[in-house]
C-alpha cells in the first residue's frame, strides 16, 4: 500500500467534509495524532480504525484504497471507475445526482 497516497486521500476526504483533524479523530476514536501520522502516510492504521475513517468520511474504502486496488476487469468501465475512484466525497455526490438523472431521462426515450 502507498502509505502517502492512502494518507492523503483521508486527509482530501476530511477537509472535504469540513472535518478538523480533531473532530474527525474524536469521531473515530483515535488520537489526533495518530491521524496526522495516517495522514502524512507515517503510519496504517488498523481494520477498525480504516472502517471508521470509512463510516465518518461517508467514503468507500475503494476511494481511500484507490492506488492499491487493481482496476476492475469489466469491458468498457475502466474510464468510469477511474473517475470514481479519484472523486472527493464531495464530487461522488455531484456525479452521482448526474448520472441519476441521466438514467432517468433515458428511461422517457
């Protein structure tokens, strides 16, 4: 695992979400900082620690796993699973209305 890369999307998914590191410590039970040293990518942490980051960050571990994961074996979903993969929280939500709304649009033609 890219321990910086992994670190750093933790920490874009938290500013994302208007987290200080502080709250989002408290909220997952960790000291803040253990969560700065997950941020830097000085550290791991643990199964449980990573599902709450996870929960809190209201983010898939697909995204904060993103580099390490290999991509998906499905023909013509490379491009939409990359874009996925790299999206904020933030931008999840947006693409997600978008594509919603596509698909219900498509349904009326």
């Amino acid at each position: 695992m890219n321990q910086r890369y992994f670190g750093k999307r933790v920490k874009l998914a938290r500013n994302d979400r208007g987290f200080t590191g502080d709250e989002l410590s408290e909220l997952c039970g960790i000291n803040s900082s253990y969560l700065r040293q997950i941020e830097a990518g000085n550290k791991v942490p643990s199964l449980s620690v990573f599902l709450e980051l996870c929960k809190n960050l209201k983010v898939t571990p697909n995204y904060l796993l993103a580099e390490t994961l290999t991509e998906l074996e499905i023909p013509n979903t490379e491009q939409l699973t990359e874009l996925i993969n790299n999206a904020t929280p933030l931008q999840m939500k947006l693409i997600t209305t978008m594509l919603q709304s596509a698909l219900d649009a498509l349904k009326d033609t």
